[in-house]
C-alpha cells in the first residue's frame, strides 16, 4: 500500500509540473491575448469594491452599463469632473461598449459649457484621447471612426486632412451605413482635394445604382438621387468658381469669367473693449452679404502651451487623462456678421474656473477660413478664398493652401480683469484700419452673391 | 470447524481534546464460529459499532490483529462473502426497493432480477417493489436492508441493531428472518443493546463495556442458576430485615416483602420464617435467570439488584 | 469500473433531487430570462450586455451549484451511513471516492446544460436567432462545465478533510482567488514596475493554484468581430490542463481518504 502511495506522490508531482507548465507557457499568454477583457488597470479603475466583486464574477458588461446611467445622472446636474473617472471606468469594464465611448467623447467636446454655453474647448484633447483609444478596442466597426472625424468635422472646424483621414477608415468598414459615407466627399472639399471629392460621389453613385437595382427599397432610391444632385451641384461649383481653370494653371482663370473674380475685399477691422472685469465687447467690420459669416474669436494665454494660430494642438493626447490645464485660459466663440458688421459681448465673468486668466499676457485672435465656410458664401469666395482678399489680414501662412483672415490684439491680465491701473478704465486695443459703425448704417459695398439660379 | 470471527488483542484508539488518548476498543479477543448467531452485546458507547466497523475494514485498528472467514481484516475480498447492515440505515430516497438491490447488486457484479425478486419475497416486500423508499415505514426500511444485506449470499452477516425503533410486529417478523439466516447456515453476528431480543435467538453472546469484553460464552452457560422469588404481604419490618445476606436480594415496601434466592438455597427455611410472622404469602415462583440479569450485573455494578427487583418483568 | 458508475449514476439521482440545488439552478434559470430586459441600460450595446450578464449569470449560478452540490457529498454518505453498507460491499474506497465525484460532474453536466438551453431560447426569442449565433454561444458552456468539474474536484477533495461549512468557504476561496489570477498575474508579473520578489511569488501562486479564469472566454462572444486562431488548440489545450488538475486533486483527495476514519 505504501509503495502504491509512494507512485502516486511521485504522479502528483508530475502533473503539477504539467499543469503549471501548460499555463505559464501557451495558455496565460494565449488567454491574455484573445479572451482577457482587458482588465489592466482594475485596481486604479476606482471602483468600489463591491463593484470590483461584481466585475470579477463577470457582470462587466452589466456594470458598465449602470455606471454610464449614473455618469449621465452627474452631467444632468453638471458636475463634469465626476463624469470624466465614470466614463473612464466604464470604458475599461467593458471596452466593446460603443456607445459609452461615442457618447463620451461627445458629451466631454461638446456638452462642457460655461453658463453662455460656450464649449470648453480644453476639454477636446481629452476627447480625441477618448476616441482614439476607443478606436483601438474597437478596430472593426465604422462607428467610432465615424465619431471622431465627426468632431474633427464639424466641432473642431479645423485641420479637415484629420476628418479625411478617419472618414477614409470609416468607409472601409464593412458595416458602414451608405448614408454616411458622402461625409468623405465634404470633408475632402474642406481639404481642397475637390476632385478626389467628386470622384468618391461617383463611386458612390455606382454603388447606390447597384444597390437601388437590387433591392427597390425606397431609402437606397432617396441616396442615388442625392448624389446624383451632389455630383451635378459639384460640377457647376466647379465651373462656376474657376476651380478648373485654376487647376489648368494655363492663365485660363485670369482670362474668364468666374464668380469668384474679381476678389472680393472683405474689409476686415476689429476693436475689442473691456467694459467689465472679465467682460469683452467686439465690434468690428465685415463687408459680407446681410448674413451668413461667423468669425472664430479666441481669448488664450499668449503663451499657451501647444497654441497654433487660432487653433491648439488638438491632437496632443494618446492617452486618456483627466490632466485639465486648469490654470491656463482658452475662450473660443463666433461672432455673427450682419450689416457689415459684427458687435458681441463676449462674457467670461460668470465661468472663472474655466477662464482662470492666470498669466499676464493675452492673445485675441479673428479668424476666418473660406474652406469652412457654407456654401453660398463659397459660391463668391471659391473652396481656397481666391475670391476674398482683404488689404491688411489676409493670411496665406496659417493654413497651408487656403486664403484665410487672420488678426490679432493682445490685452493684459490687468487690463482684462480691470485692476492696478485700470481699475477705473475701460481698455480698448482696435486693429489699425478699425472705423467705427453703427448698424443703421447704409448698405454699401455689399458682395453680390452669385447663385445657381442665375440672379 | 475454524472460527468466522477471531480478534486478537484488537485496539482502537482516539485521541479526545480533553481526554487524551482514549481505548475505545481495547485489547479485544473474541471469537464467533461459522454457523452461529452471535450477540453482541453493550451499553450505547461502548465500542460495538467501532469493532464491527474494525472487523470490515472501514477504520483501521490501532493495534491487535483482527480476522474474518480466515482472512485478516481489510481484505476486500472477505466482502465478497459477508455483508453488513448499519444501525437504522438511509438509502437514497428516491429509489424504489427493487432499485435499491439493482444498486447493491452492481457493486457485485450481481444484475440477476429473479434474485432481487425472490430477496423481496423473501422479506415481505414483493408487492411494495415498485414504491420508493420514502414511502416505507421504518419497519419495510429495515427488511429493505435485510434484502440488500443478502444480495451477495453472505456467509456472514453483521447487523447492527437490528431492531431498534421497531414496533413489535416488525420485530417478529426480523427475528424470523434472522433465525432463517442461522438455518441457511449462515454466521449471524447481531450488536444490540435490546437484550430479550438477543436472548430468544442468539447462541453464544459476548458483552462489551467502556472497550472491554466482560463476559462471552454460551447463553446457556452464562445464564446458568436460576433463581425462586418469593412474595408475602403483612410482613412486619424485623422479619424482613431477616434475610439478608450474600446471595439474596430483598425488597420491602408497604409491609410486602419480596425476596430472591439461589435455586438450592432452603426455600422452606423462608416460608417458615414468615409464616411464625404471620404473614401471608402471595406467591412462591421458580425463574430463570435472564440475559437482562447478567447484563445489568456486569455492566451495571452495584446498582443492579435494586434494579432487578424494581422491574415490572419480575414482579408480573 | 462498474462500482464506479454505479456509484456516480446513484450520485445523480440524488443530486437532481436535492431541493436547495433545485433551488439555485432555477433562480439561475429565472435571472437568465430577465436579462434580456435588463439589456435597456445600454440601447445599442444590448447584445454584449445580454450576452455578458447571461454567462456571468451562469458562471456564478454553476459555481454555486458546483461547491453546494460537492461538499456536502461524502459527509451527507458518512451521517446517513450509506457509506457503510457500501464500504462493506467489494468496493474500494477510491472507487467510492472517484464514483462520487464522476457523479457531481454528470450532474453539473445536466444543469449547466439546462441552463445552455434556456439561455439560447432565451436569446433566440429577443436577440438573434441565426443558428450560426447560437452555436458559437453554446462553446462558452462547455468550458465553464469544464471549469465547474475543476471546481468540484477542489471541493471533493476539500470535503476529505473538512467540515462542509468551512469547505464552503475554502472551495469558494480557491474559485476566487483561480478567478482573478490572471488579471492579478498580468498586474504584478508582466508589470515592469513590480519587485522581483513579487514577481516571482506571483509565478508561484500561478503554478500552485488551478485557474480558473483560463475558462472564461466569453469576451470574443461578447464583441465579436476579431479572428482568433488557433481557438481549437486552445480549447484543447485549457480542457487538457482542467483534465490535469483534476486528477491531481482526485489523488490527493483518494490518498487523504482512504486513510481517513469515517
């Protein structure tokens, strides 16, 4: 009997060897490959530990899930720095959750206001960290792709070759929804690349034939007639501002006649006053149309870190942090042209700890570029802004192949917050060219508008 | 004829937290031969289950030697040939009495369902085989086990109380079986602590208390020298006190005396005695000496022949 | 071997009749069906959360129903001294021990697959029905049976030489701390920042502890969409090392009780 026990001592032996072997060597690497829900990070992921239980028993999902509803809870009642620890959380819970990540991302660019309802714009690096790394997680579906060239679209305004570039994944998904991908095309005007733009609306158009063929469906009708409404728009755009004749580069543009000749002077000035500590007022000229142009205002440190002209480098973040720049000041807003003019109080008083105005030195900057602008604005100014120009501020510099506006003024933290030497006084910085207005003012020079119908 | 059961000095021991090492078997030679029912007998704890389950190799003994049917104890293949039946015994519920001995069965190897059939019939069940056995009184529990514990055709059995928590009827009919078991000529070995069950059908008993036989041998033998009580009313106190002495026990109460000699002793010398007290007397009967006698003098000590006298047994 | 099945197959008809497993293995059943509905805390997300809740839903009923079902196994046979009659009988105690414990795999082999079904009618009925779906689904249930049997050698093996309410809490132990050695290996061996010796302590653990987590491999099923290779090797492979933990647990449970008094 002892020699039986003593053979299965020495069998035990052998298989705890096997069984560790097994796992050190194919199975822990293989697990932490394919199957781990990537739990990195659990004991920092500031979970309660009931939470941590629930995880580790497997309700991942489930408990991401009732956090997300919790974080949505906090940005009801504003409190936008517990949302940041929540959304993160979740996102390592349950990496997969789509939705967490594109309306996370969202909720942080878009929905972090002041009491104006101006976006924190602060926040935005955070927000394309959000996204890239749900990008990451999530390789294989259109969607997150979709989200960030969206901000990079349409909230950041700027820099279209990066909406270009998450659009031109997005539409290498499978699961891309037909509806979204003429976004490619837009984004490839803003990015001056006009006829690549046209030519992915033909593929689309052909695809969108195949597909109206094949199933009668009414939705796959409505996209073929679109771009084939896009595709002929594009074209008479094309003629109709000189953009081939430009492209010729024959001298044919000088030649003919193009909507967008001759340049158009927009007769840019501007005066900035601070009628109360904090309080900004913008006033200023704008030859352009009765309505239809917004300029971009920015208030930032003079020596911010990272700071482009009119823009910051969004793109700074790979990781996400919730390492705000807390002491540093970045106000972005529009100002509303109308009557050839443009007036706006410009309000920081009511958000100190989003407009700290910590340093001394300030940059005011205007900026406007045609490539963003809409469409019947373009019609005179071209997609580049051949067809604007102005005497003092226009810019070819900034942004590389398009004409753009660009100024600048700068104010002091004193004279912003109305302190030392003016305590009592109203500062005021104007460009040199700045005349007064007032909008009862006749309406001279206005830019006649072309239009596709001919008037 | 070589023994069924033989142990030489077998021990048990337990080590208790605030006893130390306790025998709980200790140093134990008994020996049962083939053919015979064999009782067990002793107070609750004093070490029969223990040296049942010794003997079939469930629990090792701490010393001694133990042998069954000739093979040292632990040998799996005695099992073959005995067969055991636990102290008020579970078996799965929720099996009916046929699935019961299917189940035993397949622990021999055994699928013979004529058999099973004639085991049934054979303990009175035939017509309960398809009930399950949450269903069965204790009663048809019992024969169930009864059933099961010849399965293998043993030649020796170990039962253990087989009759505890049984109503009368139920006892006769176990005591039938197991006195069939002794004619099939098989080795009965019975622990019990119900001694006029034990008396009516065992031939030789062994009493075991605190791990140590006291007393084995023949019944016959053991019970040997019967006893004459004699009972008379209106006996005044000094008389009673009379008869005292070594091999007599009295009782007196209420002016009734009842006294107890040895067979051979001078039962005349009494009845005179009480008779010049004018005292009247209500019975004189000769009587066996009984198990229960022997066990309470070896297990119970001095309390026994107080105790004796109180039974209602004797008095009737 | 026909001890052995005889044995394992009573084993079953018992188990399927206690009522507390009874009771576990329909809340279980009854948590799986309203899950679906629980899915609303993630509209466009439901799938995974469906999926995920369901298999955490079933880890956890199948663990619970693992250790219940195991630790009580052979104290329940010693109080009710079947044991004994069985012991009497030409049976070794290894093939009791072995009997008893094959029985506690089959029986989890029917829960766990009562459960299978009711979670695939279940998501059939208010996800996705395409057949292809369902069956990828139905790999995750082999595995935790395989992890469940694992599971039940630890407590079988546990319950030799210990009382049923302490095994409890053992086996549950062992689940757990089985349950987080990856996440906890990956934090401390594969960080650059731990200490040597914690490295070396948490290789250690890995070795001696079985693993629990290897089986869990609900997360491709969950966000589907990646390729996995060798995803057979794998199976293979984990299903294997379950085999050989089981059997080391199952020899040192037959050694402690062949010697143990009962």
């Amino acid at each position: 009997m002892w020699k039986i026990r003593k053979k299965l001592y020495g069998v035990g032996a052998v298989l705890l060897i096997v069984a560790a072997t097994l796992q050190m060597t194919y199975i822990h690497p293989k697990w932490r490959k394919d199957y781990s829900p990537e739990a990195g990070g659990l004991v920092a992921s500031q979970l309660s530990p009931e939470q941590i239980l629930l995880q580790l028993f497997g309700f991942r999902e489930f408990l991401a899930g009732i956090l997300w509803v919790r974080a949505d809870g906090f940005f009801d009642a504003g409190n936008y720095d517990a949302i940041l620890p929540i959304i993160r959380v979740c996102t390592i819970l349950d990496p997969h959750n789509i939705d967490i990540y594109a309306t996370g991302m969202w909720h942080i660019a878009y929905n972090f206001t002041d009491q104006e309802q101006r976006s924190n714009r602060r926040y935005i690096p955070i927000a394309l960290a959000l996204a890239k790394d749900g990008i990451k997680n999530n390789p294989n579906t259109y969607e997150l792709y979709f989200e960030t060239g969206w901000l990079w679209y349409q909230k950041i305004d700027d820099n279209p070759s990066e909406a270009v570039k998450y659009f031109q994944e997005m539409v290498k998904k499978k699961d891309v929804l037909p509806a979204r991908e003429d976004l490619l095309a837009n984004a490839y005007f803003r990015d001056q690349k006009i006829m690549t733009g046209l030519n992915w609306y033909f593929h689309l158009y052909k695809e969108a034939i195949a597909r109206a063929k094949k199933d009668t469906f009414y939705a796959n009708s409505q996209i073929r007639d679109t771009l084939e409404s896009n595709i002929d728009n594009t074209i008479i755009r094309m003629i109709q501002r000189g953009y081939l004749a430009q492209k010729r580069n024959d001298g044919s543009y000088e030649k003919g006649d193009y909507d967008t000749k001759p340049p158009f002077n927009v007769g840019f000035s501007a005066k900035v006053t601070v009628v109360r500590p904090r309080v900004l007022r913008v006033t200023g000229t704008w030859n352009v149309l009765p309505v239809g142009c917004r300029i971009r205002f920015i208030v930032r440190d003079l020596h911010y870190p990272n700071a482009l002209p009119a823009e910051l480098d969004w793109n700074k973040n790979d990781n996400f942090n919730f390492n705000l720049p807390t002491n540093l000041t970045y106000m972005q807003d529009q100002l509303f042209c109308k009557d050839q003019r443009f007036d706006r109080v410009e309000n920081m008083s009511k958000d100190p700890t989003m407009y700290p105005f910590d340093s001394n030195h300030y940059l005011l900057e205007f900026f406007y570029d045609p490539a963003f602008g809409a469409p019947h604005i373009q019609d005179k100014f071209g997609w580049n802004g051949v067809g604007m120009t102005d005497p003092n501020f226009l810019n070819t510099q900034i942004r590389k192949g398009v004409r753009v506006i660009y100024a600048t003024l700068e104010l002091s933290k004193d004279q912003i917050l109305m302190r030392g030497q003016w305590q009592n006084r109203h500062a005021t910085v104007e460009t040199s060219n700045f005349k007064e207005s007032s909008p009862t003012e006749s309406m001279t020079n206005i830019v006649k508008v072309p239009s596709l119908r001919g008037n | 004829m070589p023994a069924a059961i033989e142990t030489i000095q077998l021990t048990k021991t337990y080590k208790s937290r605030s006893l130390g090492l306790i025998n709980v078997v200790d140093k134990l030679d008994l020996t049962v031969q083939e053919g015979e029912i064999f009782g067990f007998l002793g107070p609750n704890g004093a070490g029969k289950t223990t040296t049942i389950k010794m003997l079939l190799g469930i629990i090792n003994p701490s010393a001694g030697e133990g042998y069954v049917l000739g093979k040292e104890i632990g040998d799996l293949n005695v099992h073959k040939v005995i067969s055991y039946l636990p102290e008020r015994p579970y078996y799965y519920e929720y099996m009916t009495g046929m699935e019961i001995l299917k189940f035993y069965g397949s622990l021999f190897g055994i699928r013979d369902e004529k058999k099973f059939q004639s085991l049934l019939e054979r303990v009175n069940l035939a017509g309960d085989a398809s009930k399950i056995i949450a269903q069965y009184s204790k009663g048809m529990q019992q024969r169930i086990g009864l059933a099961q514990s010849l399965i293998n055709d043993p030649k020796l059995l170990f039962l253990d109380e087989p009759t505890a928590g049984l109503d009368p009827i139920a006892h006769t009919e176990i005591r039938d079986l197991i006195l069939q078991f002794r004619n099939e000529g098989r080795t009965v070995f019975i622990s019990s602590h119900e001694l006029s069950e034990v008396e009516r059908i065992c031939d030789r008993v062994a009493i075991i208390n605190k791990g140590v036989i006291e007393r084995q041998g023949h019944l016959d033998e053991l019970l040997k020298g019967a006893r004459i009580e004699i009972i008379a009313d209106d006996v005044p106190k000094e008389t009673a006190t009379k008869f005292e002495g070594p091999d007599t026990i009295v009782s007196y109460s209420s002016n009734r005396l009842i006294v107890d000699i040895p067979e051979g002793a001078n039962v005349g010398a009494v009845i005179d005695e009480l008779r010049n007290a004018k005292a009247s007397i209500v019975s004189v009967i000769p009587r066996r000496r009984r198990l229960e006698d022997l066990f309470v003098e070896t297990v119970g000590g001095k309390n026994a022949k107080k105790l004796v006298v109180e039974s209602p047994e004797v008095v009737a | 071997m026909g001890a052995v099945w005889n044995i394992a197959a009573t084993t079953v008809g018992e188990a399927i009749r206690r009522r507390v497993l009874l009771v576990i293995l329909m809340i279980g059943v009854l948590l799986l069906t309203i899950i679906p509905s629980l899915s609303v805390l993630s509209a466009r997300s439901d799938d995974s959360v469906t999926v995920g809740t369901m298999f955490a839903v079933m880890r956890g009923t199948s663990a619970l129903l693992a250790i219940v079902l195991t630790v009580y196994m052979i104290p329940n046979e010693i109080e009710r001294r079947t044991i004994y009659t069985i012991l009497s009988k030409p049976v070794q105690r290894w093939q009791f021990f072995l009997g008893k414990y094959l029985g506690a795999v089959l029986s989890l082999l029917l829960m766990i697959t009562l459960m299978t079904v009711f979670m695939l009618v279940v998501y059939a009925i208010f996800q996705n029905h395409h057949a292809s779906r369902l069956l990828s689904l139905a790999q995750q249930p082999v595995m935790y049976w395989i992890e469940m049997s694992l599971l039940a050698a630890v407590a079988i093996c546990i319950s030799t030489f210990v009382t049923p309410l302490i095994n409890i809490f053992l086996s549950f132990g062992v689940w757990l701390v089985g349950t987080v050695l990856n996440p906890l290996y990956d934090t401390i061996a594969n960080n650059s920042k731990s200490i040597p010796i914690m490295k070396s302590i948490s290789k250690l653990i890995v070795s001696l502890v079985p693993n629990f987590a290897d089986y869990d491999t609900k997360n491709p099923l969950i966000n589907p969409g990646q390729p996995i290779q060798n995803q057979g090797l794998y199976y293979f492979t984990t299903i294997f090392y379950g085999v050989v933990w089981i059997a080391l647990l199952l020899i040192i449970g037959a050694l402690i009780f062949d010697r143990r008094e009962v």
